[in-house]
C-alpha cells in the first residue's frame, strides 16, 4: 500500500498549485451537484459516500455505531494513475489470450466508474459547457423515477451524462480478450435507458441492477459474484466503492471515482485496461489482486471479519 501512496502523490507534482487548486474547488462543486442528482433520481448516497469524499472513512461510522472513539484508520487508496507497464507480459507481450469458457470475466460498476450522471435541470450551464470544452463526452437522457406523479403516473427524469475518458475504447478492447459484465446499484429506470447508449454494441452479455443486490450485516447494495460462477478464479469487480465486493475482496478492483471535473482522467485506458490485459493471463487473478490491493487486510482494518466472506 506504501507503493500507492508514493504514486498517488507523485502525480501531484505534475500540476501547479494554481492548478491544483482550480481542480480541487471543482471537484467539490461537481461532487455536490451529483449528490444533488443521486437523490433526486432515487439513489440517495449514503452518509459513509459523502464522508469518504472529505477525508473520513467507513469505519468512523462504524465506531459511531458500537460506541467507539477511535477514529485511527487505514485510509482506502484506490488504484494510482500508473499502476503497471507492459514488461510484465514479457518482451513484446506477444500472448495468445484465453477464450471461449476460459476468458476472464469483468464486472463493471456503472456511477462514477463508467460514467457520472447528474439531474439537468439542477446542473449549471457553466460547469456542463466547461466540461465539455476540456474535452469530456456527454449527451442528455429521460430515465423513470421511482417516484409517482400526482396522477400516479411514473416520473421521468431528465439527466446529464459525463461519460469517463476513453470509454469506448476501453469497452471494445475489453471485449476483445473477456466477457463483460455490468453490474450497478443503480434502479434499471434509470440505469438501463444509460447503458443503451453507451454499449450500443451490446458488449455487456448480462446486465444487473439494484435487484441483484443484497444486504449483508455491515453494508446494503453489496455485489456478490457467487451469483455468476461458483468459481471465480477468473473473476474481477471494477468499483468505485469497494464496499460493493464486500463479500468477495480478493476479486475486487478499487478504482478512483469519476466526476464531471475530472475530463483528464486515465483511469480506464491508461490504468485499467493494462491491468486488465495482465489479469487475461492469470489461472487465478486472486493472488494478483491481493498483492497489488491488499484488500482482505483493508477490510479488516474496518471491521469486517474473514468469516463474513464467501
């Protein structure tokens, strides 16, 4: 984990301070309007999201919940901006890739991994018009609400969706080398119209919604992966909240969460994806993950035990 951390600060030299904090002030100002949208479209964030966002972690509210004063945690760090290069296939990385039933299957969160997404009507025109000019994609959606009209009508939602740089590409090479999966929290309302427009190749070969969910102990929403194989040796979850793989952390990647004032992340292609293409190699991407992430040693940090994994 020492290894993230020097990573992660050192992509900050890369930026004047003026920059930096430019950045930093818009952060803030996109994560407040997507928590604004989140709420009014039914995907209310949790207190333990908002907190995370500021600096604090899950387990402060687990220690506010038994009772406890320590708030002295290990802080999550997701992956670094470099996390691999291509030497670790080899020289020339010249690898026939598994297919058929041996190809690896990737799981893919939706908000604030593929995409983020925000109310319209709630979202400024200046914050839209500059994210646009920096160079980020979106297009506008009508999505139904679990609320009612007043007729008892559903309500229709109208969204904007930023989607995160090189999306596509990262789908369609994805897709070359593994079957994708995506699996959100999100309600199929609102989640299912978004993934029409962006996998209009249908690349997804199933698709799971709030549903498929369930609530464990210690976390609601949680993804379990039993639900597709018995067997997940070639199984990976890429989230932005890694409480999402709660049950099953050895397969989970921890990814940076994406916002509208992010339009020069490199999260998928220039991090994920090179992963990614190593992990296609592996017989079993769990000895990979845990020693790339640590995450089993990052739960129990929280207060979730081993026995509560599957």
């Amino acid at each position: 984990m020492a290894e993230l951390a020097q990573a992660a600060a050192a992509t900050e030299v890369y930026s004047p301070r003026t920059v930096q904090v430019w950045r930093t002030l818009w952060s803030w100002v996109s994560f407040f309007f997507q928590i604004i949208a989140q709420i009014l479209r039914g995907t209310t964030p949790s207190v333990a999201r908002v907190l995370s966002f500021v600096g604090l972690r899950h387990s402060l509210l687990r220690n506010a919940s038994t009772g406890s004063s320590s708030t002295t945690t290990a802080a999550f760090k997701p992956l670094p901006v470099v996390e691999l290069s291509t030497e670790e296939d080899g020289p020339g990385s010249d690898v026939d890739l598994p297919s058929g039933p041996d190809k690896l299957t990737v799981v893919l969160d939706l908000d604030e991994t593929l995409v983020c997404a925000y109310e319209t009507s709630s979202l400024p025109v200046v914050i839209r018009n500059q994210a646009i000019e920096a160079g980020l994609k979106c297009f506008e959606l009508e999505c139904i609400s679990a609320e009612k009209e007043g007729e008892g009508k559903p309500k229709v939602n109208h969204v904007t969706v930023f989607e995160r740089p090189g999306l596509h590409d990262f789908l369609q090479q994805i897709n070359e080398f593994a079957d994708l999966v995506l699996f959100t929290a999100g309600l199929e309302g609102y989640a299912k119209p978004l993934v029409d427009r962006i996998d209009v190749e249908n690349r997804f070969i199933l698709r799971l919604y709030r549903p498929a969910t369930i609530t464990t102990e210690y976390r609601e929403h949680v993804k379990d992966l039993s639900c597709l194989s018995k067997d997940l040796c070639r199984t990976v979850i890429v989230d932005n909240n890694p409480f999402s793989f709660v049950l099953q952390p050895l397969n989970g990647i921890p990814c940076i969460p994406f916002s509208a004032g992010q339009p020069y992340d490199e999260q998928l292609i220039g991090v994920l994806l090179p992963l990614l293409k190593h992990l296609s190699l592996q017989n079993d991407v769990r000895p990979v993950l845990h020693e790339k992430f640590h995450m089993p040693e990052w739960f129990q940090k929280h207060g979730i035990p081993a026995s509560h994994w599957t």
